[in-house]
C-alpha cells in the first residue's frame, strides 16, 4: 500500500471519494497516470531495463574529474585513447540528421557533452532500427551511464565520444521544468527547483562548504567537534520562547534553544577547547533572516580572554572567505574584510544617537520607564515585551545600527543586564558608573553574525543574575527569558577556568557569504512554512 504520506492532497480527496480503500500501486499509476505507465511500457518494448545496477567498471570516474583533468589538455577535433565510463542527469539532447546525437550530462552542476554518432557505437547492421529509438527514448531528466573516449568537439568542447548506447539507470518520469520560477512551488518541490535551476543547487553546495571550513577552521587550532542533548529539561542557555513537549512520564521537555550550559559543563570537565555544530530551535516567528530550526556554531576556549576570541573571530571570517570566494570580497556585497574590523562601544554610541547622557542601566523600572519615554520620543515602535533588555536592543538596532551596516563591525560592552552569562564589569562614561559585560557582536552587512562572552564563572554571581532575570519573566510576562538553571549553578561551583564563549548564527553567515537576502534560498528545503 503507498503511504498516505507519499500522495498528494488532491489525489487522496479522489480516493475517499471513490472509496478504493488499500490502493494497489499498479492501479495507481494505470488509473492516476497514464502518462507514467505508458512510458514505462514504451522502455520495456525496446527491452530497456528500468532501474538497473550500475555496471561495475575501473575506468568509471566522475565528470567533475573528468574536467578538471582535460581541462588545458587535447585539441579541438582530437579524440585521445583514453576511455571513461561516467553517470549523470541529461540536461539536454540534441539531434544532428539521423547518425549523431548530443547529450549533456550532469553530475551535479558539472556539465560534459557526450556524442553518440552511428558509426562508433556498431556496425549498420547491428544498429539498424535502434539507435535513433534508443536513443529518442531517453529524455531530460534520466540518470545514464556512458562509456566512451575523451575528446574536444570541433568547437573545442570538451566531450565524451560514445563507444556504445547510454545505458537508463532511472528514467525521470516527470517533465523537468526549463526555470522553476513560481517561489511557493520551487520550495513545495525544492529537488525540483535544484533540478531546473542550477543556482539553488550552487547555494546549497555553497552552504555545506562553509560549513566544512568552519569545522576545519577550529580543528585546526585545537578545538574538539562534540555533541550535546538537543532535547532536555534545560532551554540550553539563550534568551528565547522554547518548544516544549514531554516524554511517556509526563515531564516537560523542550528543544534546545542553545548548547551553551552543557559546552561549559564540558570545559568544567576538562574539554579545554570544544566547539558544535548544530539545529537549535526557536518557537518564534518566520521572516527573511529568522526560521525556527537554524543551524549554529558555538566554541568555548578556556584560559582566553575577549580579545583572543576577537582576534580569532576575525581570522574564521577572513578564512571561510578565502576558501569560499577565492578573496576578501563578500559576494554581492561592497564588504572589504581585508581591514581591520571597526570597533563600536555600545553606551558612548547610544548617547551619541540620543544626545543624552543615560543614568544607570539596569534591571529597575525607573530605567524601565527612561528607556519608554526615549522610544516615545523617538517615535520608535515599543518590542512586545518591555524590559530593559528588550528596550536597549530595539533602540540600539533602530538608532545606531540602522546606518552602520556594510563594513564588519564589532560592538562591544553592552550593559550588563543584556548579559546575564557574561563576566561584568564597571566602566565610567561621562560622570556615570554604568555595569558592562565583557561581550562583543560581530556585524557585517547589516547581518549580526557573532556574539561572544568572557562567560561567567563566579557561581554566587551567576546565580544573582538568575534571580534577577526571573523579574522579567514574572512580573513583565517575558517568556523568551529563560528560567534559573540552579544544575548550571552547582556546575560552576566545581570551577569553569576563565573561558571565552563565541556563537554564530551558520544560517546568517551563508546569505551573507552568498549574497541572499532570504534564508529560504540556503535552506535544503526552504524554512519552516515549506516542510
């Protein structure tokens, strides 16, 4: 019986209403699509095998090989004694009289011509009534394999010259759009959309290489790759709304909002320097830059302080740019990364924006109600949730961001109580004491693409910041504020070393690196609404 999953909306509304009940594949397709089984019929009447095995062949190599290996080598019209058998998707075919034939075939987005011309695959008589049949039979879309010798077309086009008939090893029982360019339906069907148009299948590629140099980066400076719990009865750290479910006994359990407690119980452990890729999960909105499951990256460093972790936040960009784009240039984007990166501190650039100088910035509602009465004046949306958190993050991103977005940028000293896992500190500005946390978030391209902590390790110090956090979510209903985790507190009495923390949003990084400005186009299969 064909899983309910496997059919479409509108062709199950026809199966309840003629009552089929177990549906039988062959019936399936004989009353739903005709078009599939008379092709189908069509290729075994020529005795073309369907799905066949691919022919075990030392010679067999891929196209992209192929390629790079004949790349500055053969001239035009020579065809060298050097035989492949190579696999791909047909792109296109096309005919020249009743004798030649050419097929470009894919291998990912690597492209080869193959010719097929009569008088190479056999005698007259053994090709007599097949070759254009054979060959007809075939269309965009298919998966064959071909053997042949490598050469350069007249043109200079590099090409496989056949030596015998493409074998079908899985014909594409679809017609395979020129350009898929209808947003909703490239992602209801994104193999499609990758099928159709070759950039998506480049941005994807793209990802999952930057991907790979941000595990190569930090391998190779020490760092160990690990895993930690995604689902747990701990939100993981972050300041965000969870998903939340429960296991056969009833108990809570929510998605990871973050891995960030369980990374500094390993270096509690001894993991000196630990990093992880992975999802995390959001139970937030959906909209260009932000999608509920999201990949990130989060290293821990012991016995290093924020400058360090500054220092080589700025070598992983340059890094990932270099092996990504070949330069310091940031696709699409008027970004030089080859300066150094601009410095801005929070509270002077703030102050500078408003032409006032703040009073203590803290967890109190006479801050509370300054910060209000600036939005007012500002005339400046107030964020769903009123705390001082909130309020100096809008303001911040609204005044100060706002006009600070092509070159990277590093922001730095944030007030403390936008911090509450971060070490604090005291910094005069003006005749004001204002508690700082020692932090920066890195921007670059109106992206926010890293933030970093020297993390707090003074137990009876992190367990205050708790306690004031649940303020927040008591009294001002913030459900993005995470509650006290006393097993972090006990965790920290056993002694984190002076550790500095970093978190970059992979997701964020990729548009910047590719140029997009839709999280959709670097996801597999587009964000959350399309799975």
């Amino acid at each position: 019986m064909i899983s309910r999953g496997l059919l479409s909306k509108g062709i199950l509304s026809i199966i309840k209403r003629k009552n089929t009940g177990n549906l039988i594949p062959h019936v399936y397709y004989s009353e739903y699509h005709a078009d599939i089984e008379e092709r189908r019929k069509a290729l075994g009447r020529l005795g073309i095998s369907l799905y066949p095995s691919v022919t075990s062949d030392a010679s067999t190599t891929t196209i992209p090989v192929i390629i790079e290996k004949w790349r500055n080598k053969i001239t035009k019209s020579e065809i060298a004694m050097v035989r492949y058998t190579v696999c791909g998707r047909i792109s296109s075919i096309r005919y020249s009289g009743s004798k030649l034939a050419f097929f470009d075939v894919l291998y990912g987005n690597k492209k080869l011509q193959v010719v097929f011309n009569k008088k190479n695959i056999g005698t007259e008589e053994e090709m007599k009534g097949k070759f254009i049949p054979r060959l007809k039979a075939l269309q965009k879309g298919d998966c064959i394999q071909c053997s042949g010798n490598v050469g350069r077309s007249g043109s200079g086009e590099l090409s496989i010259y056949a030596t015998e008939l493409p074998k079908l090893l899985s014909p594409c029982l679809h017609p395979i759009p020129v350009k898929l360019t209808n947003y909703e339906k490239r992602f209801e069907k994104r193999f499609v959309d990758m099928m159709s148009n070759t950039k998506s299948l480049e941005l994807l590629e793209k990802r999952y290489r930057i991907i790979e140099s941000i595990r190569k980066f930090f391998s190779e400076r020490g760092f160990l790759e690990v895993e930690t719990p995604i689902l747990s009865h701990h939100f993981g750290g972050a300041t965000a709304r969870p998903f939340i479910t429960s296991d056969i006994h009833k108990l809570p359990l929510t998605l990871r909002c973050a891995p960030e407690l369980w990374l500094k119980q390993l270096v509690i452990g001894g993991m000196n320097r630990v990093f992880e890729l992975g999802k995390n999960f959001r139970n937030e909105g959906i909209d260009a830059t932000h999608n509920p499951e999201f990949t990130s990256c989060e290293a821990y460093c012991a016995y290093l302080n924020l400058e360090g972790m500054k220092k080589l936040t700025e070598e992983l960009i340059r890094f990932i740019c270099l092996t990504i784009n070949g330069n310091l240039q940031i696709s699409g984007q008027t970004v030089d990364l080859e300066k150094g990166f601009e410095v801005i501190e929070f509270i002077p650039a703030l102050q500078k924006e408003l032409n006032v100088e703040l009073s203590p910035l803290d967890n109190s509602e006479n801050c509370r109600k300054q910060l209000i009465s600036i939005f007012k004046r500002c005339e400046i949306m107030l964020p769903k949730t009123c705390t001082v958190a909130h309020l100096l993050d809008k303001l911040f991103d609204s005044l100060v961001l706002k006009y600070n977005t092509s070159s990277p940028k590093f922001v730095i000293n944030h007030p403390e109580v936008m911090s509450p896992l971060a070490k604090s500190d005291i910094k005069l500005y003006g005749a004001v004491e204002q508690r700082i946390s020692k932090r920066f978030e890195l921007y670059i391209g109106g992206y926010e693409i890293c933030n970093a902590y020297e993390e707090e390790n003074d137990p009876v110090a992190q367990y205050h910041k708790f306690q004031a956090q649940k303020y927040d979510r008591l009294q001002l209903g913030d459900d993005e504020t995470p509650a006290p985790d006393s097993d972090f507190v006990h965790a920290l009495e056993y002694g984190l070393p002076p550790t500095a923390g970093w978190g970059m949003g992979v997701d964020r990084l990729v548009m910047l690196m590719t140029g997009q400005s839709k999280i959709s186009e670097i996801l597999p299969f587009g964000s959350l609404r399309y799975v």
